[in-house]
C-alpha cells in the first residue's frame, strides 16, 4: 500500500558532469535511509519548472524523492513496503 507523504528531507546526492543526480541516502524523522538502488526515474515540467523525480528503494521499502531545483529542495513524496 502506497502511503502519500509530501515531506522535505535531506538528501546526500551525486550530480555528475552529464547532469545526472544519483541519490545515495536520505534523512526522514531522523532517520537515515541508504540508497541501494535507483529503481526509476522521470522529469515533471511544473509551469517553467523541471522536477527530477526518483524511485528508490533501501531495500525493505519504495520511496519516491522529488528534487525541486528551483527551490533546492527535496520532497519524499511516498513510501510503500516492498
């Protein structure tokens, strides 16, 4: 079951030469969840805006990060079990 959750985290990522961010943990509630794999991920054109949206898993749950480049911000938009 997919629970909605639209939250700011912290969020440790690469962004590499090509312009590809690779997240590799995130801080939800103070908790610190490891990345161990990008299962997904797509671009959502807000107005001018370009989000960067991502699927991850840390191997027990799905999480969708959003990254808000406008703004410098992520959003932990959802979290399901695996």
């Amino acid at each position: 079951m997919i629970t909605e959750v639209d939250e700011t985290v912290r969020v440790g990522a690469v962004f590499d030469k090509s312009q590809t961010i690779f997240p590799r943990w995130f801080v939800w509630h103070g908790r610190k969840y490891l990345i161990r794999r990008v299962t997904f991920s797509w671009k959502v054109k807000e107005g001018i805006n370009l989000n960067y949206h991502f699927s991850v898993t840390d191997g027990v749950n799905l999480f969708e990060l959003c990254y808000k480049p406008q703004a410098l911000a992520w959003k932990l938009m959802s979290v399901s079990p695996m």
